[in-house]
C-alpha cells in the first residue's frame, strides 16, 4: 500500500498549486478565525489552542476533506477563474459600472502612453520602455476593463500575425505537434498564471470573508487589509507570468509551425507570401468553410510508388 507521501505525489503539480493551495489557503485562514473566537471575540491564540484540543485529529482530517472537496470543486472553474480577472463581465450585470469603469481607466493609460510616444518621437528621446508598455495593448478591438486582460488579449493578437495565422484558433492544433520540452516549457509558464491569478481571487474572497469575522474588532482590521495587499502582490506577480507566457506561445509559433503543415502534408511554402496563402485557406478550413482548399504534398510512400510506375513505363 502507498504512504500517505506517495500518494501525494501522484497528485499532478498543477492541480496541488492552482487548486489545492487557493483553496487550503481559504479554508484555513476563515477556520482559524472560527477557532480563535471571531466573530463573537477577538480572535485569540488561547481559544486557537483550546479549539484544537477539543477537535483534535477529526477536525484536522474535517479540513483536510474541505480543502480536497473545495480542490476538485474548483478545477472546472480554472478558465472561468482568469476570465474573471481579464475582465469578461456581463454587460447587464452588478459589475457592468465596475467594467464601464476599468475600461476607462485602461483608455487612458493607453491614451497616455501613446501621448507619451509622441513627445519622445518629438524630442528625438529613447523610447524603448514607452514602446514596451504599448505591446500590453491590443492595437485593434475594444479593450477589457484589466490589465491582465489586455495583456493577454495584445499576445493572441500579435502571435503567428506576420504569417497569416490567429493564435487563438492554432494553438490547439500546433499543440500536437510541439516537442516535449517545449510543451513542459509552455505548460510551466501557464502554471505560474493560473496560480498566481487563482491566489489573487482567493486573498480577495479570503480579506472578505475576514472583514465580516472582524468587523466589530477594529485592531484587526489589519488582517483583511495585508490579505488586499497580498492579492495586489498576486495580481502583479499574474501580469508578468503573462508576459511569460506570451512569449513562450509565440516562440512556439515561430519556430514550429511549418512542422504542422508537415504533419498535415501540406505543400510547403517556398516564401512567407505563400505561407500566407497557405494559412489563409487553412483558417477557412478550420473555420468550416468548404469551398477553402490547400495543395496536399506526397507522402515518401507516395513517392515510391509513382517510381516504380515510371520503371514500368519505360521501355
């Protein structure tokens, strides 16, 4: 039989940090309120001690199920998790102000970065920063309402553009044809978003449930308060792991997407103009158009074959 160990390492790395952290993080910060008095007193290690004492190991082995049930209960909710925090809210919902108001706000950093880029054009200055902060935008669309939403929405944009390609339709086929290194490489970078934006969800639901436990004790309004910051830290840590991620996605683009047109025995292109061509007709194909086609290359035993037939033809 397993040890308790071995079994936690078979626990995949992704599902114990994007799911099982956020939620172990929840559960313990609202249970150990719970057992040091709030809301009723100030939370207090001596009630902390006598809780667990009369708990004991059936409490402890109550929140572990708590945090395994909350886990599993959250992993279908990864994507819906970072679409929260791009900023996909309902227009006709409570967060329709909410949204009115961050795309506001993201108007005007882009309004003035680009005003910023115009006086250093003027002035002859170095704008490598201003440049790179203007690559956090989407140059064509309506903006989201967040950062991280931005950011994410200018790299599916600008990846696989030069040859004619949306990333967001090729990435899941060029998925199977990616080497094992470079999916681990990807698949890291992706992690470290997904955990990173999930524990900033968690510290903001966790500095909530907090401030309604300590809402009658002002000397601890300090906790929820260093939870907020903590979600802020979180939220900052999420836009550079999307940069990371970005960047490996459009790498894998660049370097591996003739190899699915191999894979499919596509004619390859003999220039990028044809590579556009090709990318075309295929976005039709994928979009389910009929009437879009491609020239298919020979396969090696294609090839074979039609040598031996021109053997055979020969006198």
């Amino acid at each position: 039989m397993d040890s308790p160990v071995d079994a936690l390492n078979e626990v995949p790395a992704r599902f114990k940090l994007v799911n099982a952290l956020p939620a172990a993080l929840f559960v313990c910060t609202v249970g150990v309120l719970l057992l040091s008095g709030a809301p009723q007193e100030a939370p207090a290690f001596n009630h902390l001690l006598e809780s667990a004492r009369r708990f004991g190991w059936a409490g402890a082995a109550a929140a572990v199920g708590l945090v395994a049930v909350g886990a599993v209960l959250l992993e279908p909710l990864e994507l819906a998790s970072i679409r929260l925090l791009e900023g996909y809210w309902s227009a006709w919902g409570p967060l329709r102000r909410a949204a009115d108001l961050g795309r506001w706000v993201q108007r005007r950093k882009l309004e003035r970065l680009k005003l910023l880029t115009d006086v250093a054009q003027a002035r002859s200055i170095p704008s490598a920063d201003i440049d790179a902060e203007l690559l956090n935008f989407p140059s064509s669309g309506a903006l989201l309402p967040t950062a991280l939403g931005n950011r994410l929405r200018a790299f599916e944009e600008r990846a696989g553009r030069a040859y004619g390609l949306q990333a967001i339709v090729l990435w899941p086929r060029l998925y199977y044809v990616l080497p094992d290194a470079v999916l681990s490489y990807v698949a890291r970078t992706r992690n470290q978003l997904d955990t990173a934006s999930r524990l900033c969800l968690t510290l903001i639901l966790s500095a909530a449930a907090a401030a309604v436990l300590l809402a009658t004790h002002p000397l601890w309004w300090l906790v929820p308060l260093a939870m907020l910051a903590g979600a802020m830290v979180a939220y900052r840590s999420a836009l550079a792991a999307a940069g990371n991620f970005g960047v490996a996605v459009t790498a894998a683009i660049d370097v591996y997407r003739l190899r699915l047109l191999q894979e499919m025995r596509v004619d390859m292109p003999a220039d990028t103009a044809g590579e556009r061509t090709i990318n075309d007709q295929l976005s039709l194909l994928w979009a389910g158009e009929k009437r879009a086609g491609v020239r298919y290359a020979p396969a090696n035993s294609d090839i074979a074959v039609y040598l031996q037939a021109l053997r055979r033809d020969q006198p």
